[in-house]
C-alpha cells in the first residue's frame, strides 16, 4: 500500500513541478502579449488565450501538488498542536467524509460538460482564438483526478500512522 501512495505522490510531485515550468511560459506569454500590444499596437487573441488556459491549468493541475506538501489553507487552530495520531484521524476522518464527496461531485458534474465539449469539437468563441476548448475544460477533470489519487494516498499513509500507533 505504500507502494501505491508513493507512486500517487510522485505523479502529484511532477505535475507540480510541470506546473511550475507553465508559471514560467505563462510570464513570458504575458509579457510578450503586453509588449506586442503596447509597444507595436499588436494583439492577438489566441495569444491571450493561452495564458488564460495556462493560468487554469497551473492551479487546477497545481491542487494535488499544494495537497501533498500541505500547503493548502487549513484552520488549524487544536489541529496544530495535536499528536501525529490525532492529526491522522482528523484528515482521515476529512478526506473521507467530505473532500471525496466533493471529488464525486465535481467528476460527475463535469464529466458529461467536457464529454460534450470533445464530441463537438467546441472551439473558443472569439474569433481569432484557440481551437479545442474542451482541452481547457478537461482540465476540470485532471483537477479531480489529481486530487482524488493525492487524497487516496493520504488516507493510506493516514491508515499507517493509526495502525502504527
């Protein structure tokens, strides 16, 4: 089972790092976007597009890398302090009962959305602007994944702590 939670971490550990490289590409394309408007009175929409897409994609690829280094926001006012068996439960108890629902609900929500997308070929609605749109909303789908398999190996080493105990 530990086996499987450390392969979990390290599909969120390179995906975080791929978003990482994105956070790079998306400055450059910002910069080169506002450069060509400013200075040349240039603009192109599927320039601006891309960065809009980039920007989903590194916070909803991104939330399974924040998850595995706990670096999303918690209120931890007892939770800070307690015993490594107490935090363990809580998560447990957590990732259980209400990050998994949530997970459910926005895979089977959003699944048909993007499904639709791709059988249509939905392409953006401004002219000039990238084709594939169900690219940018198959990112939905990534965000619940990533965070499903980040959440499954957190339940697992939860279980390992509690059992260890």
């Amino acid at each position: 089972m530990k086996k499987i939670a450390n392969l979990f971490d390290s599909i969120n550990r390179y995906t975080g790092y791929l978003c990482a490289f994105l956070v790079v590409l998306m400055t450059v394309n910002v910069f080169i976007v506002v450069f060509l408007r400013y200075l040349f009175g240039i603009s192109f929409i599927w320039l601006q597009e891309t960065y809009v897409w980039m920007h989903a994609y590194i916070f909803m690829a991104g939330a399974g890398f924040t998850y595995l280094n706990d670096a999303h926001v918690r209120i931890d006012i007892i939770y800070r302090s307690s015993s490594k068996v107490y935090k363990a439960i809580v998560d447990l108890v957590g990732n259980i009962f209400l990050l998994m629902p949530f997970l459910y609900i926005i895979w089977s929500y959003s699944f048909p959305f993007v499904y639709k997308s791709f059988q249509i070929n939905e392409v953006s609605r401004e002219a000039g602007g990238l084709p594939m749109l169900f690219l940018l909303k198959a990112a939905i789908l990534i965000f619940a994944f990533l965070l499903f398999i980040q959440a499954l190996s957190k339940l697992i080493n939860n279980f390992i702590i509690i059992y260890q105990k």
